[in-house]
C-alpha cells in the first residue's frame, strides 16, 4: 500500500508546480475570455457574458482582422524563408571540413541573441540615414538609396520577417543538417550508380526522404512565428499604421493599452486554438502513410 502511493508522492511536487504556474493560469484566463471586465471600471472580473468577445473578435472587429492578416502574412513569408534558407545552408554544409565545422559552431550564435535585442540591432540598421543596410540597399539597387523601410507598411514587414529569419535560420540548419546526416547513403549512391545528376539526386532522393525533417522545423517555425511580439515592439512597434500588428501584439494592446482584459483573454485563446489547430495538422501530414489521403 505504502509504495503504491510513494509513486504519486514522488511526482505530487512537479504536478503541483504544473498545476500553478501553467494549468491554473490558463483555467482563469479561460474564464476571464467569458466576463465584462475592464480595468478602468473595476479590479475585478466583471458579469459573466458568455461568448461575446469571442463574436465580436471573428464578425466584428477590424483590429482583430487585420491582425490575423498581418499574422497569415508573417506566417507565410517566415517560415517559407527559413525552411528554404535553412536548408539551403545545410546541403552546403553537409560535406566534412574545417570550414563546414567551424560554420557549423557558430550558426548557433544568432539564436543566442534575444529577440528584443534583435529587434532594436534592426532597428538601428534599418535606419534611413546611418543604417548598414539601408546603405548597403542604395548601392547595389540605387533606386533604394535613402528608402525609408520602416515608414513603408510593405517594407516594414519585410524586414520584420527578414530579423526573426535571421535569428532562426542558423538554429533551424542545425536541425536540418541532423537530419541530412541521418538518412541512408545507399539509395544516393545507387542513383548516381544509374546515372542520376546531381540535382536529380537531391530532387528525387535527398529531399523526400528530409520531408519528415522539414515538416518538424515547419511546425517549430510556425508556432513561434504566430507568436511574433518581441521584434514588434522593439522594431515595429506595431506600424506604420498598424501594418505589422500581430494577434500577439494585438493581446498585449488590447490588455495593457486598452484594460480590457477579458476581450484580451478571449484573443489570447483564439490564438492559442490556431497554434493547437496548425500543430495537429502538421503532425497528421508527418505520420500520414504513403498514399492516404
């Protein structure tokens, strides 16, 4: 009797740090979306008015519908840059050497750089009048010299998805380089044994055996870039307009700008149930057997 409960005693101080610093935040969270509760009327959570934030945030609110756009289109762009880039670099990598192993350790510095700090490096870069990169723009394209790329709500999204690929990509090569020197070398060999290119090699060989791999730094990327609010803040700040406002930055606005904390709450779960849906997804085009639809 004595070890049967020993085993629950063992895991009971986890399960209690669990449960408070995550599973009871999100509990009242979830029943905050649910209430009227403003922070300039009362410190308290207000009557209970079911689900009319969540109504009013998918029918009715131009905010949270340019957020959600302004976020499929961050989506959309960065994970499609980082996967690309990613595993560009690797195939380039993936031979030995001292250049490829020296490469290989420093990819990792990037991501050791916080995103706020990420944020305010692109910032200053960024700048119209002493930024490296606005300078090194007008020299190679000199009809971009003195463009202004943080006042222009195309170009400022660009170079939002252009800092946090920059962070991710040297992280996510490592990954796709793990991959690459997991798989076989026989089912290459052979097709270069039958005549096979290079590039067919890679095309009908290398890259669909990656697919699980490129599938996991898929669903990484995208859950971290639909949670995109450091880089907003410290290089966006949500504009010009509101041109590069994210959901995530939208939770912040609506929560500390606006004190309204249950419609905020009721956007943070939105979110939340998209990162849950996209995840699903991908997992079940990862196992998804050869040939089922």
């Amino acid at each position: 009797m004595r070890d049967r409960w020993l085993k629950y005693m063992l895991i009971l101080p986890a399960a209690l740090i669990v449960l408070g610093t995550t599973i009871w935040p999100l509990a009242v969270s979830l029943t905050t979306s649910f209430r009227d509760w403003r922070l300039t009327r009362s410190l308290t959570p207000g009557p209970f008015i079911g689900p009319e934030h969540y109504v009013i945030a998918l029918t009715d609110d131009p905010d949270f519908a340019n957020a959600a756009m302004v976020t499929g289109l961050f989506v959309l762009f960065d994970v499609t840059l980082t996967v690309v880039s990613a595993l560009g670099l690797a195939l380039l990598l993936r031979r030995a050497g001292v250049l490829q192993s020296v490469t290989r350790a420093v990819l990792i510095l990037p991501f050791a750089v916080s995103p706020a700090l990420v944020g305010i490096s692109f910032r200053f870069m960024f700048n119209a009048e002493t930024g490296v990169f606005t300078w090194l723009a007008g020299v190679l394209l000199p009809p971009l010299k003195g463009f202004v790329w943080l006042a222009d709500p195309w170009a400022a999204l660009l170079v939002l998805v252009f800092s946090d690929a920059w962070r991710w990509v040297p992280y996510m090569t490592l990954v796709v380089l793990g991959g690459l020197a997991a798989l076989p070398k026989e089912p290459e060999e052979a097709a270069r044994i039958d005549g096979a290119t290079e590039w067919q090699v890679l095309r009908d060989v290398t890259i669909p055996a990656l697919l699980p791999v490129l599938a996991v730094v898929a669903i990484l990327k995208t859950v971290f870039a639909l949670k995109m609010f450091d880089q907003v803040v410290t290089l966006t700040g949500g504009g010009p307009g509101t041109s590069t406002v994210t959901l995530a930055y939208l939770v912040y606005s609506i929560a500390f700008r606006w004190y309204d904390m249950g419609y905020a709450s009721a956007v943070a779960w939105i979110l939340t149930a998209l990162l849950v849906f996209l995840a699903v997804w991908y997992m079940k085009l990862i196992l998804r057997k050869p040939g089922q639809t």
